[in-house]
C-alpha cells in the first residue's frame, strides 16, 4: 500500500507548475497575478504567465480569455496520480495491486464532470482508510 499519491512530473515541468495546479485545484480559475500574489510563490507574474502557457499546451490547464486559466481533467488526473505528463499518457491501472488509493483515482478520472467536493471526498475517504479501524 503506498502511503502518498505518486506523480509522474513530465521533463518540461518545473517545482511551480505543482503549485500552481495545487492552488487551481482548490481555487477554481485564476489569474497569473492572483497566483504570483500568494505568499508561498517565490516567482514573479512574468514567470507564472510563462509557466501557464507550457501547462496549457500541455493540456493540464484550460484558458477561459482575459488571461484567466483553471485546472484541466488531464490537470486533476495529474495532480491525483493517473497521468503521466512526460509521457502524456494516462497510468494504467494494475488491478491487482492491493492499493485502493488507485480504484479511487480511477473512480475519479471516470467522473469527468466532477465536483471539488468529490476529490475533497476522496481524499477524507483515504486519508481515513490508511488511519485504519
């Protein structure tokens, strides 16, 4: 059983494209400047914008206009352990392995039109499951 989501990072990936799927994921959409203005990002907007247009053409994030962006499916299958972004391949999923965390995130990536509340759901469901009875 593994004890923490494993992300398959792509080579094109830098430290701040994480956080900045991170924060999309528990924010909804933003800007590059709403991003840059968090206390814990240590890159300025200029950065940030470039970071948001690799993670575009990548498929991890989707622009709205305006320079507004939020997290993509392929973003949250990422930021869960289901994709592989060097490969840009979803993980195959071995239905063998005895580690549940992995239906879950296989339920999760089913569920394309998702709500924040069900990944919060998920991750309370593990986050239970490893603590045990």
């Amino acid at each position: 059983m593994s004890d923490e989501i494993v992300r398959h990072s792509g080579s094109w990936m830098v430290l701040w494209d994480e956080r900045i799927l991170e924060i999309m994921l528990s924010d909804g959409p933003v800007t590059a400047t709403d991003i840059a203005n968090r206390d814990f990002i240590q890159v300025g907007r200029s950065n940030i914008s470039k970071r948001l247009s690799k993670l575009q053409s990548h498929g991890l994030i989707d622009a709205f206009g305006n320079g507004v962006y939020d997290i993509s499916y392929l973003g949250k299958a990422y930021l869960y352990g289901g994709y592989d972004a060097e490969s840009e391949e979803r993980i195959e999923f071995d239905p063998d392995n005895p580690d549940p965390m992995l239906d879950w995130v296989e339920l999760y990536l089913n569920d394309r039109d998702n709500s924040d509340h069900f990944a919060t759901f998920l991750l309370l469901l593990y986050e239970t499951w490893k603590e045990g009875p």
